[in-house]
C-alpha cells in the first residue's frame, strides 16, 4: 500500500518551497523546498516498497524539524517553520513507530 501520508508531507515540504520562492524571491527556500520534498518523496517511495524501510523518512523528518524547529524558536511565527517543523515531528513520529512495530 502506497504511503499516502508520506507522499502527502513530500508534497506540503516541496511547495513551500515554491511558495517562498514566489512571494519572497528566496531561493534557498525554492532550493531547500525541492530537496527536502524530494528526500521526503524518495522516503515515502521505499517506504511504499519496503515499510520497514524508513531510514531516510527518518532522516528527513529530524533534519527538518530541527533546522525548523530552530527557525520557529526564533522568529516565533508558526507560519511556515512552526508548520514545516510540526509536520516533520509528526512524520518522524509515524516513522518510528512504524520501524517500531514491524521488528
């Protein structure tokens, strides 16, 4: 079974990147945006294929709730580190508790 949610978190990653890009001519927004979405994209391909498979689901997910978290922390605004950092928590959640599971 594809995972959807996955797929869905690579997406939300990936056009925010786009949309940051678009209203603020910030590439490395558009530039991080389209590496972590597609990381997280990749992630969710092999979790698809293999679901004990979530190394680099797992990876992602810390890499960005920490760079965001870490933004969040600073500025304060939820809209889009807050946002960013609370989906890729919730994605390392589901992960390890996947990976959890399945041993």
């Amino acid at each position: 079974m594809a995972d959807i949610i996955g797929f869905a978190y690579a997406a939300t990653v990936a056009t925010g990147g786009i949309i940051g890009y678009l209203k603020a001519g910030s590439i490395p927004s558009l530039a991080a945006g389209v590496l972590f979405g597609g990381l997280a994209g990749f992630g969710a391909y092999q979790t698809t294929n293999d679901p004990r498979n979530v190394s680099v689901t797992i990876a992602t997910s810390v890499v960005l709730s920490g760079l965001m978290g870490y933004r969040f922390y600073n500025s304060g605004k939820f809209m889009p580190a807050g946002l960013v950092a609370s989906l890729s928590l919730l994605m390392l959640l589901k992960s390890a508790y996947k990976l959890y599971n399945q041993q």
